[in-house]
C-alpha cells in the first residue's frame, strides 16, 4: 500500500469520517464509551488496506457476475458476488454494483464483532449498513435526486423490522445508470442486498428509444467502465404525465418482483417530481410530494 487512509473524527467528536480514493465513510456508534472507542478503533483497521484488497481484483470484479459461482477471493468481493448473484441470470450486472453497500457492511461488521453497541451505522456515500438493538430507531432521509443534499421525505427503521441495509440509485449518482430514475431508495436486508437492487430497479425505470432521452456508451466517459460499450442515460428531456407514470410502472414492476422473492423490504421510486412506494407493508413517509402506495401482499400479486 502506497498511501495512508484518511482517519478523523468530524467537528461533532462523534462520527468518524473515513476516506481513501473513492471511499468515503461517515461512521457513528453508540455505546458506552470504552466500547464506542473499541468499535471506531476495529473500523479504522478493517478500513486500513482495504482499497487495495479490491484493486486486487478489480479486473474480475468489472466482468459480468457468474451467478452459479465465485472466483473471487477477498471478503468484500465474495460479498459484492453474493449480492449481484441473484440477479446475474436475467440482467447484466457486476460485483462492482455493490461495492459502495459491501464496503459499509464490511466495516460495520468489523465494528460490532469487537464491541458490544445499541445502535451503529456507516454510511458509504448514502448506501448504509445499520446496527439495531431492541428499542433503537434510524430515521432515513429520502431524496429526489442523489447528486443533491435536500431531504424530500423520511422513514422510519426500528429494531423490529428486518431491514439493516438503505442503498439509493439513479442517473444523477456516482455510477452511471440504464435508466432515467432520479433516484430508487430500496431498503433490504443488508446494504450490498439494498445496493445490487436499488442498480437494478434504477434501471428498469426507463422508456427506450424515446426521443428525449439522451445516451451514450459508458466507455466514452470513462473508458474503464464496468459497463462497457452498453448506452447509458446523460439526459432527460420533458415527459409528459403518462410518459412519467409508464417509466415508474416499469420500475414498479421490477420492484415487486424483487419483493416476492424476498430480495428486498421495500423501494421508493422518484421520477419528474412524482414517487411510488413499493412495499410489502405500510410505510410512514413524511412527504412533500404525491406519495403512491403499491402494497404487495404475495408473490400472486406479481
């Protein structure tokens, strides 16, 4: 390794900002203190060298997912695997879809193995790992587009419900986009869960061939993209009513699909100004937009 990890403490003394290259953590654990400190301790080594742990494999972890077996060998690459499998037979995707929810796991992980925690979070760039014990809450803030900081809505996740992973994508995020959404908030099971899905649904929010949509192949703005030559979304032009509704179906669809097969907890779909709510259950959100509720009740309702 030819360069030391960016380690420090926010203003606040309580969040721990962790950062090297792409990676860029806030981490936040609550405890007491001899085990708040042991815990920020563990994430810093985990975090240490664990760049380069994935620069090792990067080439493989570029390559289209094999969704029958893993050749990769670091922990975070085998969990990166193991969150894009499931969706490697129908779609094209890589390991390297879940790499930003992997990473927070991994660290998170480190940290409750070494010290006993109430509540616990990292956050890797809005996709988060969480940590709840009984009578904890995390409150999600949604956006509408993730290239902004303004929080159009919230959730609520408590200790009883089995979600431990946020993740949110769309066209205006750090990795390019098949589809037009402007942001697709999934909460899952676990963050590198959250993180393949919210790629997939993201991208299933689309209306091809039309006119207004400006593409373009991945490799023409950064010729090393996982995507290769495959066209993705620089540009939405104005959609009428219909148009917008059509694109957040398709996205819906995909979402409750997911949703039956126990892939994901929830997804909430942003589009033009207009969300849709994909949920096994109701979801408190407090919203300044029109909020559609698509409740999915079984696998029949597919």
């Amino acid at each position: 390794m030819s360069r030391a990890p960016q380690i420090r403490f926010l203003a606040d003394g309580k969040r721990l900002h962790l950062q090297d290259g792409p990676i860029d953590l806030i981490v936040e654990a609550r405890g007491s203190a001899t085990n708040a400190r042991a815990a920020y301790d563990a994430a810093a080594r985990r975090f240490t060298g664990l760049l380069d742990e994935l620069c090792d494999e990067l080439k493989m972890l570029r390559e289209a997912a094999d969704p029958a077996r893993c050749l990769l060998q670091g922990a975070v690459a085998r969990r990166m695997h193991a969150a894009v499998a499931p969706f490697a037979a129908d779609h094209f995707i890589t390991p390297m879809a879940a790499v930003a929810g992997s990473v927070a796991e991994e660290i998170l992980a480190a940290m409750v193995k070494e010290a006993r925690l109430e509540r616990a979070y990292v956050n890797n760039g809005g996709d988060i790992a969480l940590h709840l014990v009984q009578g904890e809450r995390f409150t999600v803030g949604l956006i509408d587009r993730p290239d902004r900081h303004g929080v159009m809505r919230t959730a609520i996740i408590d200790a009883n419900d089995p979600s431990r992973g946020i993740a949110t994508s769309g066209r205006h995020g750090r990795s390019f986009s098949l589809g037009i959404a402007d942001a697709v908030t999934v909460l899952a099971r676990t963050a590198s869960q959250a993180d393949a899905a919210a790629t997939i649904i993201a991208n299933a929010v689309d209306l091809p061939a039309h006119p207004a949509i400006l593409r373009c192949p991945a490799n023409d703005l950064q010729p090393d993209s996982d995507l290769g030559a495959r066209l993705v979304t620089r540009g939405v032009g104005e959609l009428s009513d219909a148009e917008i509704a059509d694109a957040l179906e398709a996205g819906a669809g995909c979402a409750r699909a997911l949703l039956a097969a126990g892939l994901i907890d929830s997804a909430t779909l942003q589009l033009c100004g207009e969300t849709m709510l994909v949920a096994s259950r109701p979801i408190k959100l407090r919203a300044s937009r029109r909020v559609h509720q698509d409740r999915i009740e079984s696998a029949a309702h597919v």
